[in-house]
C-alpha cells in the first residue's frame, strides 16, 4: 500500500468516526438524554413523563446498560413517574413505588462502603477468611509432604 492510499484510508476511518460520534450523540437528543444527563449527574427524579423514560431506556449506550445502575434507576424513576402522575393513593404501583424507594441507591451503597472502609475498627479479618486460609495453608503442606515422600522413595530405590 503507498502513502497516498494509506492516507485516503485514514481520512475515510477518521469520517467514519466522527459520523459514528455525532449519530450516537444526536441519538440521545431530548427529553431522553435529559434523563439521561440527570442520572449522570445524580439528580434522577420523577420529574419527565413516563415516554422520556422509555426513550432513555432504549438509548442507554450498552456498555452504561451493563457496567452501572443505570437501567434499574431509569426503570425505578419510571415507575415512580407512573405512580406520580395516577390518582389512586393505595394500589400496586404504590406499593411497588415505596419499597423502590426504600432501596438505597448505587451512590449511597458506595458512599456507605467508603465510610465503613475508613473505620479504624474495621480491621479485623472475617472468620471465614481466616478458615479459608487455613484450608489453603493445609492443602499446601499435605502436598508439600507428598512431593516430600516421593522424592525419599526415589532416592531409597536401588
């Protein structure tokens, strides 16, 4: 390959990408990345309509779909938008709205493990990995002793 075909062929790559990049960020446009931004910024409510919601579920980009809380807060906003906006005070989606609610969200799980990680007194060592370690550490000697025990029948043979 010279280097003017090599050239052409990065411009073309380098089009590509960009096109890629402004189709996905004008994907996300609206009220959809509207929720989505507020998720991104922790500020999540159920303040848009339910359609918002929808929209933003189907726009998630995968790899947020898969590696953060993403879907499961836009679901849970979802309901409580669906609850916000129907007249009845008791029924199903109420119930479903209030026991999502008490479910403490990925910030606040990750904001308690830091608390309980600075906690002078949360030095000790848990009991299970303690057993676990001694489990490892007698599997270890009972090989050691059988590579032992054969290296002595070995060096007794004739």
């Amino acid at each position: 390959m010279n280097g003017r075909s090599l050239t052409a062929v990065s411009a073309v790559v380098a089009v590509a990408a960009v096109l890629a990049f402004a189709a996905s960020a004008h994907a996300a446009s609206g009220c959809a990345a509207a929720v989505i931004n507020a998720w991104q910024n922790g500020r999540l409510d159920a303040s848009y309509e339910p359609a918002c919601y929808r929209e933003a579920l189907q726009q998630l980009p995968e790899d947020i779909r898969i590696y953060s809380s993403a879907e499961d807060n836009i679901n849970r906003a979802l309901i409580a938008s669906l609850a916000k906006k129907s007249t009845q005070k008791v029924g199903a989606v109420k119930g479903i709205v209030r026991k999502l609610a008490g479910t403490p969200s990925a910030s606040s799980i990750q904001r308690q493990a830091a608390e309980a990680a600075a906690d002078p007194s949360a030095s000790a060592v848990p009991l299970t990995v303690l057993i676990a370690g001694a489990g490892a550490f007698a599997l270890i000697g009972a090989a050691s002793i059988s590579v032992l025990t054969r290296r002595l029948r070995r060096g007794n043979e004739p």
